[in-house]
C-alpha cells in the first residue's frame, strides 16, 4: 500500500516538473521568435517626431497691403525642408523608447529585455521608463534629449504548428499628439522568421 502510494505521488511529481519544463521552453520559443523581428517590426512602425509635424502653414494676409509675405515664408520653408533631410541622412543611432515589459490580455507580463540589442547600429533602445512620461514630450523642442518615438510589443499567438503568429504592436511618437496600432502577422520560412503582413488597426 505504502509502496503503491509513494509510486502515485512520484507520477504526479514527474508530470509536475514536465508541464513546467514545458511551459519554460515555450517561453523561452517565443522569446527567441520575438528577438529575431523585433528590429524589423521597429523599423516598419516607428515614428520620428523630429519629422512627424507638416511644414509651417503660410501667412495669413496682411491686412494693410492685403498681401501675404511669401518670401519670409519662403526662408521658412527652406530652413525646415533642409532640416528633413539632414535628419534623414543622419548616421547616428535612433533613440527609441521601449515599453519595460511585453503586454498579455492588456496587462504588462514579463519584462521585455533588450540586452540583444545593445550594439544594433541603426536604432539605441532604451526603457521608456528612463524618461518623463511621453504625453509630456514636447514636439516643437528641436534639441530635445527624448526619444524620437516610443514601441510597445503584446505577447505573440502562435499556431498550432508554430509557423506563424501574429501580435499587437503600438508606435507613438510622444506628446500625447500621435499613436498608431498594428497587428503583425510573422512567419517562418527557411527556418527564419520575418514580418509576412502589417494592417494598421487604429491611429490617433
């Protein structure tokens, strides 16, 4: 009895400690498939708020001359366009903020970590939380030290097969003035994985 008793309690032991290696390998598949798009998700959303304000409208009419100053508007003009494109062709890293944890059911789960990324040579991730909070950003500081745009990532749902997933992903580019979210749709092909679709589901 004793005998039969202490072999059933093994069994639930053993199926214990295999749900749990199980669910830690699932974790850790889903972290090395996120590791592997990340970089490619951020370059197709990200937004840069150092380019995301149109160019300055053009003066209203002089009420004495009933005429409109289009050569100062002109200068303007010239002086922000020349600014896009030195932005633009700018080879230093991309500040971006990155929310600290990946989002399930609306709620933030486990932290996000971006030590892979450290040496990537287009983009400087860091935690959003290492700055004021972004709705505060102003977007007319053009020598502002803030990021130029913040990404926040919701868990992957895998098929059953584990070819492909799809997740939510979130793009703002601060001052509580632009924000985009996208359902991505990642496949494996090759033995690689990559952006396969992007739909944008809602902007602000």
């Amino acid at each position: 009895m004793k005998l039969s008793k202490f072999i059933f309690i093994a069994l639930i032991l053993l199926s214990s400690f295999g749900c749990k290696k199980k669910e830690v390998s699932e974790s850790e598949f889903e972290k090395q498939v996120l590791n592997s798009v990340f970089v490619e998700i951020v370059d197709s959303i990200y937004m840069d708020r150092r380019v995301i304000l149109p160019p300055p409208p053009p003066p209203r009419l002089d009420p004495k001359t009933n005429k409109r100053d289009t050569v100062a508007h002109k200068e303007i003009l010239k002086k922000y366009y020349h600014r896009q494109d030195s932005i633009k062709k700018d080879k230093a890293r991309i500040l971006i903020g990155v929310h600290d944890f990946i989002v399930s059911n609306g709620v933030n789960d486990e932290k996000f970590d971006l030590t892979p990324f450290q040496n990537n040579k287009r983009f400087n991730f860091q935690y959003s939380s290492k700055f004021p909070e972004e709705r505060f950003w102003d977007l007319n500081d053009e020598e502002s030290k803030m990021p130029v745009g913040t990404i926040l990532i919701h868990k992957i749902h895998f098929n059953k097969k584990k070819t492909s997933g799809t997740l939510e992903a979130r793009a703002s580019c601060g001052g509580g003035k632009c924000g985009q979210g996208f359902e991505i749709t990642i496949e494996n092909k090759s033995g690689e994985w990559h952006i396969s679709e992007i739909v944008r589901t809602w902007v602000s």
